[in-house]
C-alpha cells in the first residue's frame, strides 16, 4: 500500500521522509525532487486518482480524534476459547452505498476475530465476535460485580516476591564478581582452557541475572498497578463511566488477566494480585430478547472450591 503512495511513479523523487530526531514524517512533509521524465510509469492522473481512493478508506476518526481502533476496550485483553490464541481487534466497513443518486456513509463494524481459525488452519463454533455487543455484556458484568462484591487485594505476596527477586539477583551480582575476579586471574595466567569454560559460566549467569532483573521489574509494574487499583476500587464505576476510552482500557488491565471467549459463553480471570472474589458465576437470561445478568458471588468458607491459582474467575453463559 505504501508503494501506491509514492509520488516518484509520476516522476518525483521525495526526500525528507524521516529524520534521526523524529522518525517518519507525515506524508505532507515531504518533499519533492524536480520531476525526471525518465522516471515515470505511471499517469499523474491515475495517480492522483488513486491517492484520493486510498484517502478515503482511512480509519474512520470521530469527533475527538480517536480511530475506532483504539475504541476496543478489551483489545490483548481476550482471547478465543478454542485454541486459546489471542484475539485480533478488526474494524470492517461495508460498502458506500447510492440510493437516488445520494451517496450514504459506510458503517463501520467494530469485531473480535480468531485469525488462526480465519485463515482455516483450525475449524472453530465461532471465529468472530461482535466488539459492541460482548464488551457490553462483559463489562456490565464486571461493574455489577464491583459494586455487589469486596475485592481483596495480595499486596503482602506481591511485597514477598520483591525481596525474594532483590536477594536473587544480590547472589548472582555476588556470584559474577567472584568470576570475574577468577577470570581476570587465570587470563593473566594464560591458561586458555580454564579461560573459555568459565567465559560459557559468565555468560549463563549474566543470562539469569537478565531474568531476574525482568522479574523484578514486572513486580515494581505490578506494584503500581495495584497502588492505583486501590485508589480506584471504592468508587470505580463512578470513575471508570466517566473517563476516557483510554484511561478505560488502563483501568480493565488492572484487574483482568484475559476474557477467554466461546459460542454463547465466556470466562473472565482476574489478575494473580486479587485474591477475593474467589468464584463469581452469572446465568444470563432473555427478557424481551434484552440480556439481563443475574450475578451470583461465592468466596471463601462457603463451601465452594477455590482454584489453586490466586487469579479468579468469573464466568457467564448467555442462552
């Protein structure tokens, strides 16, 4: 597509299309050689024509500026129930449409799609899901819990694990400075051999330290995560109904881990973080062809299994 947009088909060259200090420019902000005959092969016409064909297939952008492609509330959030590979967020727009001579705007239809059963490597119940009509029920069932339910947050586990990930990488930080001493020793030394295993144990450890470090990073991401969250928690449908697609989208990565969706059904985990909820199970009923959730919240003590892992589930089925 991006050749299609180059103006040397007509015959300029272009410069100034990216720069150390800013990357890429916009297209506007190139500019434009003097135009050599010999290297034209395409018609400015066409050209221009296709410029103007390709200008209107662009994202859609509403009144704030936002493309629909950065509505998607739950996008690297869901996944299909399936085969268990994420979701793609995909904006499908039908075609334009004349009706007595008028030309009616297209529609655009916001989607979660499986791409693995898409290009037919695997045959699924269903492959594409509608945006507005699971987001919808998703979140309303997750803003009912909110309200109805305490949420109990493992900051004590997450306080464990950073001192737990500060010691290990103190060892291995321990550990390398004695190799490197004894590196140091034996190059002196000449002794070839002895050199070249403990250079493979150096580089072993480096490697270790490299995850760790990535660990406890994670935590310190985590950390604020949770911070934030309870800052969030006692008025959050308050705050989240009024704040931006954004800050939406920040908010619902707080506390879900994945949706994993299925014909008729989903399952929606909570972060390793939250502790409580334990089990929050929903039926979702057709009243005047209108969904209603009926949530029903069990914890801990009251005779239901818990699963192992701290991140829960909440789980609905639509009829």
């Amino acid at each position: 597509m991006l050749k299609l947009r180059n103006p040397i088909y007509i015959g300029y060259p272009a410069y100034n299309k990216c720069s150390n200090l800013h990357g890429k420019h916009k297209r506007s902000e190139w500019k434009l050689q003097p135009k050599k005959e010999e290297l034209v092969i395409v018609d400015k016409e066409v050209f221009l024509k296709t410029q103007e064909l390709m200008d209107k297939r662009k994202p859609y952008e509403n009144h704030s500026g936002t493309t629909t492609k950065n509505t998607f509330l739950l996008s690297n959030l869901i996944y299909c129930g399936y085969c268990g590979k994420k979701l793609k967020a995909e904006n499908n727009r039908n075609r334009p449409k004349k009706v007595n001579g008028k030309s009616f705007e297209t529609k655009i239809y916001r989607r979660y799609v499986c791409e693995h059963a898409k290009n037919k490597h695997e045959i699924h119940e269903q492959r594409d899901f509608g945006a507005d009509k699971h987001e919808d029920i998703i979140i309303s069932l997750l803003a009912d819990v909110m309200k109805k339910a305490t949420f109990f947050i493992d900051e004590k586990g997450i306080k464990q694990e950073k001192e737990s990930c500060l010691r290990e990488i103190e060892r291995i930080k321990e550990e390398l400075s004695q190799l490197y001493s004894s590196y140091f020793q034996l190059k002196n030394e000449n002794q070839l051999e002895r050199l070249a295993k403990l250079e493979k144990d150096i580089l072993e450890i480096n490697k270790n330290l490299f995850n760790e470090e990535t660990s406890f990073s994670a935590l310190i991401t985590k950390e604020n995560s949770i911070e934030l969250l309870n800052i969030e928690l006692p008025n959050w449908n308050s705050k989240y109904y009024s704040c931006s697609v954004m800050e939406k989208r920040q908010m619902l990565g707080r506390i879900i881990e994945k949706v994993i969706l299925k014909k008729g059904s989903f399952e929606l985990l909570t972060k390793d973080y939250i502790a409580h909820p334990a089990i929050i199970s929903h039926k979702i009923k057709e009243i005047n062809s209108s969904s209603v959730v009926i949530p029903k919240v069990t914890g801990k003590g009251s005779g239901v299994q818990v699963p192992h892992r701290s991140s829960q589930i909440l789980t609905s089925k639509r009829c």
